[in-house]
C-alpha cells in the first residue's frame, strides 16, 4: 500500500472539506500545550485563522481512496469487535484505541483470538496477560493499524474472526468480578501454637484475601498435629465457608503435618506441588465444593507467588484443574 500517494500538501486557505493527515499541537507558552486539531479532523472555514495562528500556511491532508479507511476508524471498529463484559473503549489517540476495565476483577483474554488477528498484515492488538488482577480504569488491551490509511477489508476481517469466536460461544476479552468469600484461615506450627514466636503468616494472608473483596472469618492456630488440623478443617467445613487455607507445614520434613492432614480430611487433590518458583510447594484441592489451599513458606516473604496465581481465580469463581497447575511451569520462574 502506497500511503504517500493518498497524502498531498495543500495551501491551509485551500484545505476546507479536506482530511487532517497528523495531529497538530497548538503552544501557548505559559498557558497551554496540547492537541489543537486530531488527524482525521474534516477542515471546516472557522478552523482556517486557528491553523494559521499556528504557523501553518500548508498542511497535508488525505485524500480517502475508495476501500481504505483512517487509522483511528479501524482502531475502533476492532476494539468494538472484541470487548466483552465490564469492558469500555477510550477515544482514540494517536492511532490506538484502549480497552480498559470498568471494575477491580479478574483480566480473561482470549489467546488464540489475539494470536490469529496478529497474524493478519498491519494488525496490532497487544494485551496484558489473561487472569490478570486488574483495577478499575486499567488497560486490558490496545487496537491500533501500522498504517495512516488500511484498506477496509484487512479491518473486516478482525470483526469476522471476532464474530466467529462469538458463534463458538468464546468471550474474546472481559473483566469477571470478585465474589466476597467467606474464608477460614489456619495456622500450623507449633512454635506458634506455643507461643514460641508471633504469627506472621496471618496478617499477610489476610491482606491478600481483603484486597480482592473477601474477609477471613476466623483465624485457628494449631500444634503440628494431624487430628488438630483435621478438626480445625471440619470446622470450617461445618461453618460453611467459601475457601479454607492452611498456612505453615507444607514441606518435607518429618513434623510438617498439613499435606497428610489435608488429604485425610477428604478432601480431593489438585495437586501437591506446582512448577512455579516461588511457591512449588503449595497444595490445592476441594472438600467437597469448597477450595482449600495448603500455603508455603514463601508466601510470607515473596511478594508474588503461586498462592497469588490462583487466589485471585478462586475469588471469582473458577475451579482449578490439573490442566491450570501444569501451566504455570512456562514462565513460571520468578
């Protein structure tokens, strides 16, 4: 595509009706700096006296072939074909269009959908990453052509692959909601249980669960006892919380007790272990329908881990699979 024959300079007196190439910046020094007209921008009669007040006597403009659209156009019509739930659009600026979140949750973006668009010609979609912990207003993604001016079909065919991972049922990038969970925490180790030294597993799990909108409901400290551990789980199971976790215990050494304990209360394994460091040794299973978590040492003093890989997709909803362990080993040194 020949975009310099699509551009010509023109006397700025001559440019009425015509399309505004790049943007222009208007300086007041002292006072002001900033966009005074936006590529794309249709030059009417009452824009000529502030155009040449900024020392423009000729300006390029478009001239807008048949089958080719602006920038700005095809950076919205793909952030319109992908946003999904709890997703909003920004105007665009300087060719791009953001998708940022309109909520704190949980980032999921379609991998395969943003691969295939990529693979297009002059296409640029970039993402964060999915299961992604964002706040409200933040980026999720930017849509943006290299080209000033892209033939319209290359747009088309974003929106008909966005269209087919709808006919599939498959979200292309939305933002899930934390769900305030009701979570009973438990504290192993002796050395704690006997006063030896002061908890500090439990104000930093605490913080943890409180920042993505669920509490703590109650805090259980135990020996390194299997029957103590067992007890403390089938109390929170009686209660009815909505995630259990174990903090402490959780190597190999002969008086870590919370994986055997975790086991014999009934509870179904994900997994013993992940391949993320640090973290690898975190537990994950259900007792029945309720998530429980067996927490590593790590946790205490790192500030991102496994625990924070899969905490955040608990808190809004999703189960964890075997699958969803497995992963986490490409990328997953920290």
């Amino acid at each position: 595509m020949k975009v310099n024959s699509m551009l010509r300079e023109v006397r700025t007196e001559d440019a009425i009706g015509m399309i505004l190439s790049h943007d222009l910046t208007q300086i007041i020094p002292g006072e002001f700096k900033g966009r005074l007209f936006k590529k794309g921008h249709v030059i009417r009669q009452e824009d000529i006296p502030a155009l040449l007040s900024i020392g423009k006597e000729h300006i390029y403009v478009m001239d807008l072939q048949d089958g080719y659209i602006h920038e700005d156009e095809a950076a919205e019509r793909m952030a319109h074909a992908i946003a999904g739930d709890r997703v909003k659009l920004t105007q665009p600026h300087e060719g791009k269009v953001m998708l940022k979140s309109t909520i704190h949750g949980l980032a999921k973006i379609n991998k395969r959908f943003v691969d295939e668009a990529n693979s297009l010609e002059h296409i640029v979609i970039s993402t964060i990453k999915t299961n992604s912990v964002v706040k409200q207003d933040q980026s999720l993604i930017g849509t943006r052509v290299i080209p000033l001016l892209i033939e319209e079909a290359q747009v088309a065919k974003v929106e008909h692959i966005a269209r087919r991972y709808a006919e599939l049922g498959e979200d292309l990038v939305t933002v899930k909601p934390f769900l305030p969970l009701r979570v009973g925490l438990i504290t192993t180790g002796s050395e704690v249980f006997k006063g030896r030294i002061t908890d500090k597993f439990g104000p930093i799990v605490k913080a943890k669960v409180v920042d993505l909108g669920s509490e703590v409901v109650e805090q259980i400290v135990t020996d390194d006892d299997s029957d103590q551990i067992i007890g403390a789980i089938r109390h929170y199971e009686t209660l009815g919380v909505d995630l259990i976790l174990v903090t402490g215990g959780m190597s190999v050494d002969p008086d870590d007790r919370t994986p055997g304990a975790i086991r014999k209360s009934g509870a179904r394994i994900v997994s013993y272990g992940t391949p993320m460091l640090p973290g690898s040794m975190l537990m994950i299973g259900y007792l029945g329908q309720i998530p429980i978590m067996g927490l590593p040492g790590c946790v205490m003093h790192d500030a991102y881990t496994s625990f924070d890989v899969f905490l955040p997709r608990i808190c809004a909803g999703e189960e964890i699979v075997r699958r969803d362990v497995v992963e986490l080993g490409y990328g997953g040194l920290m």
